[in-house]
C-alpha cells in the first residue's frame, strides 16, 4: 500500500466495492493476489479497505476484550517512554496467535 500509495489518508479512504470482492475471493480461494495487477495498483485503496474488512469481522479484536482498559491505560501514560513500557507490557499479555 505504502509503495503505491501516493495520497494522503490512504487508510481512510475505501476502494471500489467491486475490486475488494474480487480481492477478498482470492484471498478466500487461498490463492496468492498479486498485487501488483494494475486493477489493485489503480485503485490501492482496495488493499486497505480489505485489510480494515479482515479485522472488523474477526470474532474477538486483535487487542482483546479483555485487555481493552490495559490498553486504554497505558495509552493514557503521562510520557512517550512510559507509554511505549506500558503498551510493550500488555501485548506480552496477549494471546499467542493475537501476539503473532
């Protein structure tokens, strides 16, 4: 995304409905996409609107529920270091395959 991607806000805007589907289904298919076809070039922004699709439906966010205020704390930390200390503690609390 960031090699082809010469536009500010590239995460926040979506790609064409269409080419994220076409994404998605070789994904789905367990095939490799080849993203530098000029459909996925041309319109980038598909590759990160999938992304975002693949974390909004997992069952249980990457950042658990349940270390949620863990989180929301150490983001809270009063400096960069402290901050970067806390955080790096908590997702050694993650479960292995969030962790990964």
């Amino acid at each position: 995304i960031e090699k082809h991607g010469i536009v500010d806000g590239i995460y926040r805007l979506s790609g064409i409905a269409s080419n994220i589907q076409k994404l998605r289904h070789e994904f789905d298919s367990e095939q490799i996409p080849d993203l530098t076809k000029d459909t996925y070039i041309q319109d980038i922004h598909c590759v990160g609107s999938l992304c975002k699709l693949y974390f909004r439906e997992l069952p249980n966010p990457l950042l658990t529920y349940q270390l949620y205020e863990k989180f929301s704390d150490a983001v809270s930390a009063a400096t960069d270091e402290e901050r970067l200390v806390k955080i790096h503690d908590v997702i050694q609390q993650l479960p292995p395959p969030h962790y990964r």
